[in-house]
C-alpha cells in the first residue's frame, strides 16, 4: 500500500491523537489540524491526498470549503518547468532534503536530481523560503469562510 498524506481536522485533542496514531501505524504522513482556521491554511499547500474532517463542525464553511477544494474556475495551467520545480521541491521537502531518497522517488538517477537542483536554484534556504512564503500566503483571517484559494 502507497502511503498517503493526509491532513486531519479534529477539535478534541484525544480523538484527534487516535485517530493520527492509527493512520501512522498504517505508515500515512499525517498533519493534524485543530480547527477550521489551520486546516484552511493547510488546505492549499500542495502535497495532501486527502482530508478527513468532521463536517459537523460548528465553525466550518462547507460550501466555502467545497469551492476551495473544486473551484468553479480551475486555475491556469503552469509551465512544465514551473511544474517539475514545484514537484521536484515538494519531494525534496518529503525526504527532508535527502536527495538520493528524492531522486529514487522521482524516478530519476541522482546525477540528474543535482542537475535539475542547480538548474531550479533549488538549495536548501530556497525550500524553506518556499514553504513559509505558501504558508503565509494561505493563512486565514478569521475562519474557513475568509480563506482565498
């Protein structure tokens, strides 16, 4: 079975521990999510398989949640280089950086990784910078209901 990342939303501490130490034990990569407001920030970062959430939630936003998640309008479509850095960096920061774990991910020999690492300016400050720009870009002001896609 291929693990999956998932992101879960759950507002009580306890069944929100169970529920990530099952998924673990199956060997998924869990994000928890205490509330509304920090599964939206989490919605739009790329790299989730799935959502698991309690719908009844007094402060979630279905049908807002429902458009952020299938947009009336898909976004445009990026270049295939904007694409292969975006996911070159996506599994890089899976592997925590580890590059022969990321090249045997991509399909791909390690020479190459390094090759295309250099060629996107893709270091190691560059991750980090990607992921807490994509963070601050998605962070909520108030509930689920304000969160833009």
């Amino acid at each position: 079975m291929i693990p999956m990342h998932l992101l879960v939303l759950e507002r009580d501490p306890a069944r929100r521990e169970a529920l990530l130490a099952v998924l673990r034990s199956g060997g998924h990569h869990v994000v928890a999510a205490p509330d509304a407001p920090a599964a939206a920030a989490a919605i739009g970062l790329p790299g989730f398989d799935a959502l698991l959430l309690d719908l009844g939630l007094p402060d979630l936003d279905v049908p807002r949640l429902r458009e952020v998640l299938a947009p009336a309008t898909p976004p445009a479509p990026d270049s295939l280089d904007a694409a292969e850095r975006r996911h070159i960096a996506l599994v890089l920061r899976h592997t925590h950086g580890n590059k022969r774990q990321a090249a045997h991910v991509l399909g791909i020999s390690r020479s190459t990784l390094l090759h295309k690492v250099r060629k996107y300016g893709l270091t190691a400050g560059v991750l980090l910078a990607l992921a807490a720009s994509a963070l601050l870009a998605l962070v909520p002001t108030g509930s689920l209901g304000t969160v833009a896609a």
